[in-house]
C-alpha cells in the first residue's frame, strides 16, 4: 500500500508544483498538503516529502546550471587570452 501512496503523492507533488510555478503560488503546495491531510495524514506526508524533494532537486539543479556556465564562461576567457598575441 505504501507503494501506492507514496507513487500518488509523487504524482501529485509534480502536478502540484507546475500549477505553483503557473500560478506564481509559492503557497499552494501547503493548502494542497492540507487538504490531503484532512483525510489521510500518511498521504500528507508522502506529498510534503515529494514536493521537497522535487523542488530540492531542481533548485540543485540550478545551482549545478550555474556553476556549469561560470565555469565555462572562465574557461571560454581564459582561452580568449592566450590566443591574443601579446
């Protein structure tokens, strides 16, 4: 059973967090969260965990984006100026 549930919440959560960013609600996966509660706690929580993890990943996700670019950004300078005759 908890399979299933915890496959639902993931769902879910994905789901859930795209309609965030749609909406701009940074909110809507706690009022989602708390409707779920209402009738099942353990579903609750498999959600909560889901949307924490996605949205840990996607902002690592960024982070490594980021450090990708400045680091090939560098490397592209560095390149620039040994090729300049001096």
């Amino acid at each position: 059973m908890s399979n299933i549930v915890d496959e639902l919440a993931d769902k879910l959560a994905k789901d859930v967090i795209a309609a965030a960013e749609e909406l701009d609600d940074d909110l809507l996966p706690n009022r989602v969260a708390e409707v779920i509660g209402a009738s099942s706690p353990s579903t609750e929580e498999a959600f909560r965990t889901a949307v924490r993890v996605r949205m840990a990943e996607a902002r690592a996700r960024r982070f490594l984006a980021e450090q990708l670019a400045k680091g090939r950004a560098a490397r592209q300078g560095d390149s620039e100026q040994t090729a300049k005759p001096v």
